[in-house]
C-alpha cells in the first residue's frame, strides 16, 4: 500500500480523499511507527495537502482535536519522536493555511474565552477552528507535565501559533499563557 500510494504521488495523480488520506496517515502510518522515510513522506504530503486547501486545513484541526491526536501523537505517548515532530508539521501546516480564515475574528477572543467551541461559533459568527486549537492546547497543559522529558513539539505549536502575527500573540496574552506557564514550570 505504502509503496503504491508513493509512486501515486510521484506521479502527481489525486491519490485518495484528503479526509481519507488522514485516517490512514494517523492510523496507519504514525501508529505502527513504520520506518521514518514513510512517516516523512506521508507527512510532507499531508502538509502540501493542508497548505493548498485551508478549508480542508479547519477540518483537519477540528478532527485532531476530536481525535486526540495531540495527546497521541504529539505529546511523549507516541515512543517514536520522527512521529512526534512530523505530526506536529501537520498541525503547523494547517494553523499556518487556515488562520486567513478566522484572523479577522480574533481579536474579539477575550470575550470567549470561557466558551465551548459551539457557543463561539454563535458569537462569533462562524467557527474558529485555530482559536478551539489554542483552548485545546492549554487545555493539555496539565496532562503534559508527565511527559516533560520529551514535550518540546507540544510548545513548538504554541511558538508556531504565536508566529501567525499580532492578532494571534495578542490571543495568546488574553489567554494569560505567559503565568500559566510560570505557573506550571513551578509547581510541583
């Protein structure tokens, strides 16, 4: 399968539904922990996918929260860190394609921050899948502290999200991440 989906995309045909391609990319590819070169090339083509399409991009974010890909696959849990670092690619790849979509949305974030993704959606207008990203980071915040040997992609999303611009360092200090974060790196 691996072998013919690769000589697929080296060929440049449309290999399978992008929906499709990710269930096999997370079920398959990271969770056997195949060899790397097939974990890379799965994920670097799954980030050209996200990078082209951002509405595909906000499905793939709501999905991985769904799922719980970020505790799977992005925090320690996962033994293989080519699995851990190339999943958060993926992650990085869609923040980055949809953010265009929403970024005019954010900087009425301090008014939800306290709601569920749904009731922001109503406020809001339209649903806001990289700002429900951030909240489901933060929301890992604790659990993560187990892992805190090998946590280094669940911060670098956080860095990557804070790269999308103003709007998106201005949500990250409305979030009040900088004490949550002094605040975890100091207690026991």
């Amino acid at each position: 399968l691996f072998f013919l989906l690769e000589s697929l995309w080296s060929m440049h045909h449309h290999v399978c539904d992008p929906r499709t391609f990710v269930l096999l990319f997370l079920s398959v590819v990271c969770h056997s922990c195949i060899k790397s070169q097939f974990i890379s090339t799965w994920a670097n083509h799954l980030c050209i996918m996200l990078r082209n399409d951002p509405e595909f991009a906000a499905w793939y974010i709501g999905y991985i929260q769904q799922a719980n890909v970020i505790r799977t696959y992005v925090l320690p849990s996962s033994p293989s860190e080519i699995v851990r670092v190339k999943v958060a690619d993926t992650i990085i790849a869609a923040m980055n394609s949809a953010a265009p979509l929403e970024q005019h949305l954010w900087p009425r974030y301090k008014d939800t921050l306290s709601f569920d993704s749904d009731k922001r959606a109503s406020v809001l207008g339209q649903q806001t899948p990289v700002l429900n990203l951030l909240d489901h980071l933060i929301s890992l915040l604790d659990p993560c502290r187990e892992h805190w040997q090998t946590f280094r992609q669940y911060f670098r999303l956080f860095h990557e999200f804070s790269k999308l611009g103003p709007l998106a360092r201005t949500a990250l200090m409305e979030a009040d991440i900088g004490s949550r974060f002094a605040n975890w790196f100091n207690s026991p």
